[in-house]
C-alpha cells in the first residue's frame, strides 16, 4: 500500500481508538445510547455532508436510496448501537479489540459473497489464529459474569456488521465518491436513529467535558474518519482497509489506561496478540488490488475485486 494509505488508516486508527472512551464518558453521563448515536451521526453528517454537496458527489446515488439506507444501517446505525449498549458492560480497551475481529469476518463472510476474497495458505491460518484470540478473550477475560458477555458479544456482532458494509459499498455504491457515500450515509443514519433520540433524551445539559468528547466523537471520530475509511477503501479495497480494525485498539488501550485508569487481564493481552497477529496474516497474505481504468464507466471504477476490508 502507498505511505499516503498508511497515514491515513494511522490517523483514522487514533480517531476510532478515541471514539471508545468518548462513548463510555457520555454513557457515565446518563446519556442514552440512542441519544449518543443519533447526535454522533449528526455531528458526522455537519461535517461531510456540505462537502459532500459541494462537490457534487452525491449525485451517483441517485436510484440507490434503498442500499443508501441499507450500507447506513449496516455500517452505522446497528454497529454503533451494539457497541453503545455494549460498553455498559465492558471496558472501552476490550471494546476496541472484539472490534478488530472485522478482517476475520471479512474473510468469513466474503469466501461466501465475493470470490476474489477467498483466501488460502497463511491468510487461511490467520482467520485461525484471530479466531482463537476472540475465544481466548471471551472465554478468559469476559468470564465475569452474563453482562460481560452480551456485551461482549454485541460488540463483536458490530464487528460483523463492519465486515459487511464495506463490502455492500464496494458492490452496490460503485463510482460514488467516498465523502458522498459518508455523508449521505451519516446524514441517513442520523435520521434513523432521531426516535430514539427523542424517545430517551437526556436528562440534563451534558458537563463541558462530555460536550467536547462528543463534539470530537462525532466531527471527528465519525465524520473525518469516515470520509478517510472510504478514501481507503477506493484505493486499496476493502480488505486491505481492514487493516485499520487492528491498528485502533492499540489506541483504545492507550486511551483506556491513560484516561480512564482501565487494567487488562492477561486473557485480553494474549487475545489482542492473537486477534492482530491473524488479522495481519488475513490481510497481507491478500494478492495485490487491481487496478480499473480511470475511463472505464462509473459502475467499474471501484475497487477492483482483489484483497479487500
């Protein structure tokens, strides 16, 4: 991949990695998760979609509305949901890495849907490897109690569905510039997620410090790094842009253990080894993406079926 890919999957990697311990503050502050997801999409949409506008580059989904809706179900509304209601019962570092399961169910759930990302030999062991850092994880450090584990297990059912939106983008949105489909997608979301804003507002005007985490969450966390994820993912294929799922919990923990004086078992340690050393396997052992004529026609010009996220 090219210096300009790394930097941006490392600044979207410290964004995302912030976005755990952001949420678990504005949790602590009594607000409720619908009301955490519908302000951090529009806070998103505020950013990327006057971009998106200017630039015209909304314009290619016309006629797409209903796989607009789907990708921001997909990819926003039901992972941020799960991974809200999951941090009630789980410390923001394991959050961040039951999350980098994503590039394992990629591989799963790709072997079935797009052939091109059926992988073998060593990228075969990796998904092995990572899986077994996901078991280690659950059955080691979040065998506390019954909490613990559904939240756990919400958190890496997100990671499923950050699996299939990329996916979904790269085969239903093609041609559609990235801050198009981040910020139609944002602005969708925050319309679908409005009711339950309005159903559970919050109960008090959030203290400065929790305004400011989620003014950062939703600018920044959510809509500059979307608009950096879908960048990546015209440029190197979802499967490669993956690779930022194990890239962030580092940054989780970072966060965690500075800010919010969080500890980690040696359960979670040997998992989070497991999980990035077999999404890194997963990820690398992927063939070089193929690249698509800049004349070929709209339909065409996404990422080439190659190693994806």
């Amino acid at each position: 991949m090219s210096r300009r890919a790394w930097l941006l999957m490392a600044g979207i990697a410290a964004l995302w990695g912030s976005s755990y311990m952001f949420i678990k503050l504005a949790l602590d502050d009594d607000l409720s998760a619908g009301a955490i997801v519908c302000l951090r999409a529009a806070l998103g949409a505020a950013v990327l979609l006057p971009l998106a506008l200017r630039a015209g580059a909304v314009a290619g989904l016309r006629g797409r509305a209903r796989w607009l809706v789907l990708v921001a179900l997909v990819q926003v509304v039901v992972p941020f949901l799960l991974i809200t209601v999951g941090e009630r019962h789980v410390a923001t570092a394991l959050a961040g890495i039951l999350v980098a399961a994503a590039p394992l169910w990629t591989t799963l759930v790709a072997a079935r849907f797009d052939h091109a990302e059926i992988l073998r030999g060593w990228g075969a062991v990796g998904v092995v490897v990572g899986i077994v850092g996901v078991t280690l994880l659950f059955g080691v450090d979040l065998a506390g109690s019954a909490d613990e584990l559904l939240g756990g297990a919400m958190i890496l059912a997100a990671a499923l569905c950050y699996a299939i939106g990329p996916l979904l983008v790269k085969h239903r949105l093609a041609g559609v510039p990235a801050v198009g489909v981040a910020g139609a997608m944002m602005a969708v979301s925050a319309l679908l997620t409005l009711p339950l804003l309005l159903a559970a507002p919050p109960p008090h005007a959030p203290s400065a410090g929790v305004a400011a985490g989620l003014v950062v969450l939703g600018a920044g966390s959510t809509g500059i790094a979307f608009l950096w994820y879908y960048t990546v993912i015209r440029e190197v294929g979802p499967g490669r842009a993956s690779i930022v799922a194990y890239l962030a919990p580092p940054f989780a923990v970072l966060y965690g253990t500075v800010f919010l004086d969080e500890s980690l078992g040696l359960g979670a340690i040997a998992g989070i080894v497991l999980i990035l050393a077999g999404s890194w396997l997963a990820v690398s052992a992927r063939p070089p993406l193929r690249r698509v004529s800049r004349s070929a026609p709209s339909r065409s010009s996404a990422p080439a079926p190659a190693r994806a996220r």
